[in-house]
C-alpha cells in the first residue's frame, strides 16, 4: 500500500512594517552594546562625512518576515581598539581582532531586533562576516530602505546601516 502525501508549501510570515523610528533604536542598540561590552562610551554624530570609509565591514543578515542586512564599518584603528577593549588585550592579533568586530555586529543586531518584538519572534541572525582592505565600497542590492547611524568612537567614526530589502 503506497500512501499519497502531497507537499505543502512552507508559510511565509507576514511581512513587517518599516518604521522609520528604528533609526532611534540603532542608535540606542548601539550605545548599549558598546557600553556594555566594550566599556566605552559612544554617541551619535550630529554631522559626520556622508562617506564611509574604513578597513573594517562587518555585516550579519537578518531573514524572516524582515530581509536585511545589519552592517558596521570602522578603521582599523578603530577595530584594534574594540578588540583590545573586549578582551583586556593591549596589542589583540588579527584574528581576534576579526572576531571581536563580527561579534561586536552580531551583539548589535541582535540588540536591536531584541527591542523590536515582530523582529524578535519572526526573525533570525546569520553568522557574522568580516570583510577587511582599503577602497571598496560596500553595496546592498535589497533596494529598499536604509537605515543610517554614524557614532563618535572616542573621537573617530563608525558607521551602522540597516539594509531592509524593499
């Protein structure tokens, strides 16, 4: 006896609404995070250069009712300091410094989907990726909405972008 099973097709959520008031809520992720596992202070720039630059990307995907990409970018300078701050480390090595900026991103996007309940119940983390060189730039294909945080690291900028797919 052979037994009809037909396929189901998996449900899709229900998409979430973009608010615009996020922006508040990077921001406040990331001071948070930075606080918190960096010991370090950082706050939002009222003016800061409309191009990125730096070394260091990092980025971790967001899927589920909500596609996006979470990204942070700073100097070199900038990622070493993180890392040694992370871990008590004056000189940390290259990888731990990779490590320490892809975990700094994961802490923040995980923060920040954590302050937003239809993120939090319907949404998950990738796996943190780092990218390091000079002279790129960094572009997201989603065509949708982005979200932009440029913060004061001790008198140096980093910059935090949410890439929503459209």
């Amino acid at each position: 006896m052979s037994a009809n099973i037909a396929a189901t097709p998996a449900t899709k959520p229900a998409r979430i609404f973009v608010d615009p008031a996020w922006v508040s809520v990077l921001e406040s992720s990331a001071c948070e995070v930075f606080q918190m596992m960096v010991g370090t202070v950082v706050q939002p720039l009222e003016t800061s250069e409309e191009h990125e630059s730096g070394e260091f990307s990092a980025m971790v995907g967001i899927a589920g009712a909500l596609c996006a990409i979470f990204r942070l970018r700073c100097s070199g300078e900038v990622a070493r300091s993180v890392a040694g701050k992370m871990l008590c480390e004056e000189s940390p090595g290259e990888v731990a410094v990779l490590d320490a900026i892809g975990e700094i991103c994961n802490m923040l996007a995980g923060n920040f989907k954590s302050k937003i309940p239809e993120l939090y119940a319907t949404c998950q983390l990738t796996v943190p990726t780092v990218i390091v060189g000079s002279g790129y730039e960094v572009f997201s294909l989603a065509r949708g909405n982005r979200m932009k945080v440029s913060l004061d690291y001790e008198g140096k900028p980093i910059w935090i972008a949410l890439d929503i797919k459209g």
